[in-house]
C-alpha cells in the first residue's frame, strides 16, 4: 500500500477513525533479529547465524547490522542479503563490505535484524521534512489496529501540526497490537500519543527522530529492537498507567538507548554503544524498576538516574565512557555490578540504600558518594583508580 504524497501538512494518510478497523498481516513468520556468531572482518561479505536466530530470512531481505565499536548511529548499516546456504549455522552473504570490522566477544555480540516484510505500507514521499504520509488510528477498541508481519517505511512528518503526523501513531485514548513488524525510515517509529496496547518482537531503525515514543499509557513493549535512530530507542513521558519494556535491544541510536519516566519497568533488555546514556530515568513520577539490564560501550553513562521512589536490582553496566551508574534519585540500588567505565563505578547524591553492589576496574573510584544520605551493606570495590 503506497500512500500519496503529504505536500501539505497531513493531507494524506491512513487514518483509522474510531469504531473503524484495521487488521495486516504479512506471510511467511520472519524472525526479527539475531547475533552473528562469528566476527565480519573488513572486506567479507556474509556473516554466520544461527537458524532459530534467522527463520525465513531470504535473498532480497534488507539487513541492518549494528556496528560493535564506537556509540552512535553513524557506523549501523543497511545491506541486502544475496544468498543463504549451510545448516547450522546459516551463511548468509550481503551486497557490499562494511565500513568497518565488527569484533564478536561474548560482552559485545554482533546484532543483525531484518527489515523485510511481504507486506509494506509506506509513504510514495519518503523526506521527513517535506513530503512524508503518515498512519494514525484512533479505533479504541480490542480490534481496531491489529499488525502482524508488517512493515512501515518512509512514514511521519517531522514538525507537523500535531502528533497525528508522525509515521504510526496510536492516538488519544486508541488501541494497537503489534507483532513481529518492522518500522523504519520515518520520522518516528512509532507514537502512542495517550494510547496502549503492545508490541512485540518489532524492529524500529533508521528513523529520524526516534524509534518509539510513549506519552500516558499503558504498554507492553517486549522483544524488540531499536536500532540506528537518530534520537532514543524508547522514550517514555509522564506516563498515566504502567508501562513494561522488556527483553528488548536498544543500539547505536544517536540519543539514549532507553529514556524512561515514571512508573516503568525495564527488564531483562540491553543498551549499547548508544550515543548518550544507555539508560536515563527522568522526571518527577514514582515507581520506575531497572532490573536484570545490560548498558555497555555508551557514549555517557551506563545508567544515569534522577527522581524519587527508584529501585535498580541486578543490572550491570561496563565499558560505558562516563559513570557506569550516575544517580541523583532517591533509589535502592541492589546487587548492581559497574565495571571498567571511563569515570566512576557509582557517583551518589541524593539518598540511596546500597545493598551488594559491586565495583572493579573503573578509570575512577570504584563508590564516589556526594552531598546526601546513603546507606551501604555488603557492597565491594575493586582494582579501580
């Protein structure tokens, strides 16, 4: 479905009204995303994967293959695979070499997503800027805007009269579900201006302003991968309900790889080699848990955390080139680990309880608490500056 030029500011679209619906689903079940098993040297031209990793992945798929060195969006790239062979694992060869090397360890791992759907909607005006469509539904119900197997592309309107404009957004009050799709090449991903429902095992890349944006809202947002954008892979505002983030992957965006408020739970996901924090909570609201996360080789902080009624447990930041946990909250820090970052393992205002926490080979102190109340149990620093 190829939606007509939008020359004038959100004269066209899809726009689902309420009571109306709409249901999409592409074909074959294609598996979002992996890690390569091996390392892509400088100059080869396929990377090696595991079947689960890349069911139904074929020749023609558009690739997106984050960098392992170096924060940021710059160094994320965009080939097409041009031929699959082997067992297990799968080689899988693509159109032309990398611009630079990417490294396997077992702490920076090599992700490949897929970006190729059987179904697309996207915009015959693909600048941002000028001439962009955009998808707006506004359907409230269970059933209203249901997405399966799809992909967006080329969608939102960057600085449109209202947040209508931007390329799937769920409005005030709707209701969406979303599965195993793919938004890229918009202005944002996706926009849930007051609206809920889920997503799940989606890929949002390469668009301008963002990958996924939540305002007051309740959200499941599991297994998916925000990669290459050019601001954060989530940000979430003030919002009313809760909203879960969970097992997700936020990489080389050119903003924070998770930038979070109020009462969210972040579980069980990974920033990386984003181009500011790997996660930041902001604001003022209450109830925000970071549990069992990864943030690693980001351009700041691994976790940088402001605001009341916090509780960070087993996470571990390493390699991030400020703090690896920067707080100015009033939190409860539980058996966190913070390890070889360019600053500190933990810098503390504020008021924090410490419980088990564990700090080695920072460039700075291992604990650095400034102006505030703090209590430590059992926590441990190591070979740091």
């Amino acid at each position: 479905l190829v939606l007509p030029l939008g020359t004038v500011a959100k004269s066209y679209g899809l726009q689902v009204k309420p009571g109306g619906s709409v249901r999409i689903q592409g074909g074959a079940d294609k598996w979002p995303y992996g890690y390569a098993t091996e390392g892509i040297p400088i100059g080869q031209t396929f990377f090696r994967i595991s079947p689960s990793s890349a069911a139904n992945w074929a020749m023609g798929d558009r690739l997106l293959i984050a960098q392992t060195q170096g924060p940021g969006s710059s160094d994320v790239a965009e080939r097409f695979i041009t031929s699959v062979s082997g067992p297990d694992p799968l080689t899988d060869n693509f159109n032309s070499p990398l611009s630079s090397a990417r490294v396997w360890t077992s702490t920076a791992p090599i992700l490949v997503a897929n970006l190729t759907r059987n179904v697309v909607i996207r915009s015959s005006g693909t600048n941002s800027l000028v001439d962009a469509a955009f998808v707006n539904s506004l359907a409230a119900h269970a059933t209203g805007f249901l997405v399966n197997q799809a992909e967006f592309a080329d969608l939102g309107l960057i600085g449109g009269p209202d947040s209508g404009s931007h390329g799937v957004t769920i409005g005030n009050g709707a209701l969406a579900f979303l599965s195993s799709s793919v938004f890229r090449g918009g202005d944002r991903g996706v926009f849930f201006d007051v609206g809920g429902g889920t997503v799940g095992a989606c890929v949002s890349a390469f668009n301008d302003i963002g990958a996924m944006t939540l305002l007051p809202t309740t959200v499941l947002f599991d297994g998916s991968v925000l990669a290459g954008n050019g601001n954060d892979g989530v940000a979430v505002s003030n919002p009313s309900g809760e909203i879960v983030v969970s097992s997700c992957v936020a990489v080389g965006n050119s903003g924070e790889g998770f930038n979070l408020e109020g009462k969210t739970i972040l579980q069980d996901s990974r920033a990386f080699l984003n181009g500011s924090d790997g996660v930041r909570r902001v604001g003022t609201g209450h109830g925000t848990i970071l549990r069992r996360n990864l943030s690693h080789g980001n351009a700041f902080d691994g976790f940088n955390l402001a605001g009341p009624a916090l509780a960070a447990e087993d996470n571990r930041a390493y390699g991030n080139s400020g703090d690896g946990f920067d707080s100015l909250a009033s939190a409860f820090l539980l058996r966190n680990v913070s390890s070889s970052n360019t600053v500190h393992g933990f810098f503390l205002g504020g008021a924090h309880y410490l419980a088990s926490n564990r700090a080695y080979a920072n460039q700075g102190p291992g604990f650095r608490l400034a102006a505030g109340t703090h209590t430590s149990v059992d926590g441990f620093s190591w070979s740091n500056a």
